[in-house]
C-alpha cells in the first residue's frame, strides 16, 4: 500500500514537472485557451499552486491583452492629439516631455503587447510569424523603444525637481528647447545601447512568453560575456531609473515640505490665523504626484525585471533557489499596465485637460446632432 502511495505522488510531481516544462516552452503545445482551461479543470486537483496560478493568469491574457492594446492605444492617441494644441495651460516644455512619453509608451504597446504578447497568446492565428525572419530586428526596436518610455520617465522627473527645487536652473534648464534636446539624445542613446540584441537574438521568433522572445544559441544562452552585457542592460533599465527617481522625489518632496513650514510660519506671524493657500494646496498636489508616478513605475516594473535577472542567472548556473514561474506572467502583465497609466496619470491629473478631453469625446455626438438638425 505504501509503495502505492509513494508511485502515485511520484506521479502527480512528475505530472505537475511536465506541465511545468511546457509553459517554459509553450510552442510544443500550444497555448489554446482551450488547452489552457482543459488542464486546469482536468488536473487541478494535482496541480501545485504556482501552477495553478499560473494557467489562472494565463486564461485571464485572452482578455486583458486585447483590453489593454485597445486601452493603451485610445489613451496615448488622445493625449498626442490633446496635449500640442497648448490649452491644458502646460508650459510648452512638460508638454513636449509628456507628449514624448506618450509616443515612447505607444510604441512599446505596437511592438511588445500587440505585435509581441498577443501573438503568442493567440498563438493558432499567428504562426505564420514562425516564417518571418525579423525577431532580432524586432528585439532591437522593442528594447530601444522601452529604455525611451524609461528614461524619458526620469528625464521628466528631473526637469520637475529643477523647476521646483532650483529658480536660478529653471531658467536656462527648462525650456522646450532643451527638453527636445535631452529626448532626442536619450532616444539616440536608447537606440545604440540596444544594437547588441540583434547579435545576441537569432532571427527566429519562439513564440514563447520568456524574457528572450527570439531563439537564442546555446553558446549565447551560457556565454558570460552576453550574460554580462544582459546585466548591464537590465541595470541601466529599469535598475537606475529606479535609484534616480526615487531620489529626485526624495529631494523634491523634501523641498517642497521645507518650504510649505516656512510659508505657513511666515503667514501665521503676519496674520495670526490659517487661511487657505493655494500655493500650497498646489504644492500637496505636486507631492501626491511625484509619488504616485514613482510607486506606479517601481511596483509595475519590480518584478519582471526580478524575473528577468533571475533567469539570466539560472542559464549561467548561478541560481540555487526557485523563482514562481507566475511570476513573469504577472511581470509581463503589470510591466505593459505601465505604459497606459504614466503618461494618464500626468494628464489627467490637469483639470484643463480633463477639460479638452471631455470636448473631444462630445464632438463626435454633437456632429451627429448637427447633421440630424
């Protein structure tokens, strides 16, 4: 009876191994929602959390992908039509900054949701990708484009703690032309840095939701040059932006805390009483901001950059323990989530944009109002 016993969990672990094995290389089965829904009820019973978890997240991509490219793309398009027209009451420099992260965000939901995650969900109806031979070009454009909605975060941040933080720098610093300048050489940058994946990537796609969606030779996979260069790649974005934007908030919050005690001593001596300010008000509005933006980069991006690390790591036998596979699916899930909600978060926070927003909603009914007339 024991021994029994002992080949049926031997069995259920070997089941549950095999299963795990094939979402690490989902093009031997397929990733049907079918499929996917079939051995979740079939075998949940057996099945380990993780793995549970993980066909859950997998199943709820047939509708969050879809939702989040139509989300992504409305939300994006309407903030390049809106923001350039000038009647948000920004300055012309955060608007350029804001538009700019817009476009680097709609890019990256073009090349890496629509182009990338829902083909291989929908992995029946696009395996004529398996017989385009551009992955590698793919990666280098996707990448390029991701250091840019990145940076372009940080180079943002940095512009609002010299215009908070230091009156004699917003001068000279924060204007629209240097803020062209600052975006145009980070996109350059961005680009050149990522050159590297299109030797490191073959041109075959693998249709497989990994950190490296290309195939990769074996010589790549455990060489520790490549391994090196992929470190360096996963500091730079997103490792620093993290360290640099908590940092600037950190100073800015800091100032802007500083000088709201000053201000409310000084009105309290020369009146005796608190009333309301709106140089503070608008001062707390900033602080909520800048903390927002930040936790909403650092806590979408956390852990698939974790995962990412992890899994370079694992190819060069450096890893002893088990990162959850769930893990990158909700890394891939939260780190898309990112690019409709930064550049919204800035937007809609304006009350003249919300304003512009509402106008062009209305427009398309009150023109069919007018024909009707």
């Amino acid at each position: 009876m024991g021994r029994n016993l002992g080949t049926i969990d031997w069995n259920v672990t070997a089941l549950d191994q095999n299963l795990r094995t094939i979402y690490w290389n989902v093009a031997t089965m397929g990733r049907s929602f079918s499929w996917n829904q079939n051995i979740l009820s079939t075998f949940y019973d057996v099945l380990s959390f993780d793995t549970r978890i993980n066909l859950t997240l997998m199943l709820i991509q047939f509708i969050y992908y879809p939702m989040l490219a139509m989300i992504g793309v409305t939300v994006n398009l309407l903030t390049i039509g809106i923001l350039p027209q000038g009647k948000c009451g920004l300055s012309n420099c955060v608007t350029c900054y804001l538009v700019a992260m817009s476009v680097a965000d709609l890019l990256v939901i073009i090349l890496d949701l629509i182009l990338r995650h829902i083909p291989i969900v929908y992995q029946e109806q696009f395996l004529f990708l398996l017989f385009i031979p551009v992955c590698n070009i793919h990666a280098v454009l996707l990448y390029a484009a991701t250091d840019c909605s990145v940076w372009f975060t940080v180079t943002f941040t940095f512009d609002r703690f010299v215009a908070i933080c230091s009156q004699k720098l917003k001068s000279k610093y924060c204007k629209e032309k240097t803020a062209t300048v600052v975006l145009g050489t980070v996109t350059v940058l961005s680009c050149l840095k990522n050159i590297f994946w299109y030797f490191m990537l073959t041109s075959q796609y693998r249709m497989g939701n990994m950190p490296w969606f290309c195939d990769v030779t074996e010589n790549v996979a455990e060489s520790r040059v490549w391994g090196t260069i992929e470190f360096v790649h996963y500091i730079l974005t997103p490792g620093l932006p993290f360290v640099v934007i908590l940092l600037l908030n950190a100073l800015t919050v800091r100032h802007i805390l500083v000088s709201s005690r000053g201000r409310r001593r000084l009105q309290a001596n020369s009146s005796g009483e608190s009333r309301r300010d709106p140089e503070m008000e608008s001062r707390r509005k900033s602080i909520i901001l800048l903390l927002v933006i930040s936790a909403n980069f650092i806590l979408l991006w956390r852990p698939l950059m974790l995962y990412s690390i992890w899994n370079r790591m694992e190819h060069l036998g450096y890893v002893s323990a088990y990162l959850a596979v769930s893990l990158q699916e909700l890394g891939f899930m939260l780190q898309l989530l990112s690019c409709c909600t930064s550049t919204a978060i800035c937007a809609l926070t304006q009350t003249q944009f919300r304003d512009q927003l509402k106008n062009v909603l209305k427009y398309p009914f009150t023109a069919i109002i007018k024909l009707i007339q």
